[in-house]
C-alpha cells in the first residue's frame, strides 16, 4: 500500500484520537512519580483509554511474528529506548527518566504520541537529553510543509543532535499513520535536506527522534520488545502525529 492521502473528515477523525492520546499520557506523566510501578502507570492508561472510548493500538500488537505486545502503553526508564514492557517490578526511582509512549484507534484512525519525562529532580546531563530531544522534533515539525521532503526533516533532527553531541537511534523510525497505526512513509531520524519523498497535504506521520548521553547502537532483549542502548547510556524518545497542511504541520497527537 502506498502513501494514504486524508480529507478533511478524516483528519478530524485523526485529531479525535490524538485528543484521546493527549489525555491518556497526561494522567499517565501525572503518575510519574517515585515508588510508582509502571504497571500502575499501564493500569491508569487502560482506565483513561475506556472512559473515552478508544481503543488501545499496542495491545496484541504483532509485527513481523514478534510475541504479541502484551500493555497499553509503553514504558522505557532510563537505558531503555522504547517498547518497555510495564511491570509490577518496575518501580519509579527520583532521579530516573521514563519514556512514556502510547497509541489508540477512535473512529477507526490512530494517533500516536510520546514524551520522556523526569522521575523528581534529574541529573543536568539527563535534564538537557530531554530538553535536546524535544527540540529535534520540535525542529522536524517546522520542517514539514508542502513541497518540503523527508530528509528535511531527518537533517533537522540529526544536525541538532550532532550538535549537542548526543548518539541518535538510526535503526528505529517514524512512521505514516491513518487508519493503521504503521503505514508509509518511513520516517528516518537522519537525512539528507531536499533528498526524499516530497510532503503532500493530507499526509499524515508520526516523527519520532530517540536520542543517547552515548552511542547510536541498539539492542532488544529477549521478550522481544524492550530496546536499550547498547552502551547502557541515557536515552529520550519524543512522538508526535502530524498532518501536512497547505500551511505547514497540524499537530493532531502532541
């Protein structure tokens, strides 16, 4: 399937379950504090998702003949990139930084979302990875607009990572999205400007730079999920949805 052009009906659609994202990762980063479990912050996910009637995208999640994804939400603490699985022994600790990243489908469309926060008072090298983080996504959104390509937005993020010195995932990517949670086109955190596809109003993508305190280099354990740096550093993730407008980017999950 190639790229999915949305009308106006549907991005409103897409906009809905981005409110529903919204919603859930607030009352989850309302959660982030010392002595939580990430499987309480898995429970209050699940909670928020059925009040509003949507409907989780991970849970039973199967790519690829990988173990079906077994939470809501995704939960990646310190060393952990993305895919952290919630559990019961996983407790919150002041000091620690928590990526917390979720998906829902309302309407039959998706949104999808994350942010890494602080666990209480952080480390001044964690405290600026979070800051640099959400600058490179907040660069790749500037990025977008119509007859802009991909690698504008991967030469955003991997010069503002470059700079500051910080590793940058390269085997994880962005993604288009819609009424799957996974459609074209890939959206690398590294790129070429005015290399790539060419941006088209009514696309619509996740943009996602993960970004290191080390190397580049990833690893997944053996549940077949959790990714962690390989060098055991640091790492943030930052997720939005956006969709392409003749006026530049409209984000729909923040």
């Amino acid at each position: 399937m190639g790229i999915v052009i949305k009308n106006t009906a549907e991005l409103e659609k897409m906009r809905q379950a981005g409110e529903v994202v919204r919603a859930v990762l607030d009352a989850v980063e309302a959660a982030c504090v010392p002595g939580t479990t990430t499987a309480e912050l898995d429970r209050i996910a699940a909670r928020e998702l059925a009040r509003r009637g949507a409907v989780s995208a991970y849970t039973g999640y199967r790519p690829g003949g990988v173990r079906a994804y077994p939470a809501v939400l995704c939960t990646s603490i310190n060393h952990v990139v993305v895919h952290g699985i919630p559990s019961r022994k996983h407790v919150l600790r002041e000091g620690d930084i928590i990526g917390i990243d979720f998906a829902c489908y309302k309407h039959g469309f998706c949104a999808d979302a994350a942010r890494t926060v602080a666990i209480g008072i952080i480390s001044a090298p964690a405290r600026d990875l979070l800051a640099a983080t959400r600058a490179c996504l907040a660069r790749a959104v500037s990025a977008c607009g119509p007859g802009s390509r991909l690698g504008d937005l991967g030469a955003a993020i991997s010069a503002h990572a470059g700079a500051g010195g910080y590793g940058l995932v390269r085997d994880f990517l962005g993604h288009g999205i819609g009424r799957r949670m996974h459609e074209e086109p890939a959206v690398p955190n590294v790129g070429t400007a005015g290399t790539g596809r060419r941006l088209k109003p009514g696309m619509t993508i996740a943009i996602e730079p993960m970004l290191t305190l080390g190397g580049s280099a990833v690893r997944i354990l053996d549940d077949q999920w959790t990714v962690v740096t390989d060098d055991g550093a640091l790492a943030a993730h930052c997720e939005h949805t956006v969709a392409i407008t003749d006026h530049g980017a409209d984000v729909l999950a923040a």
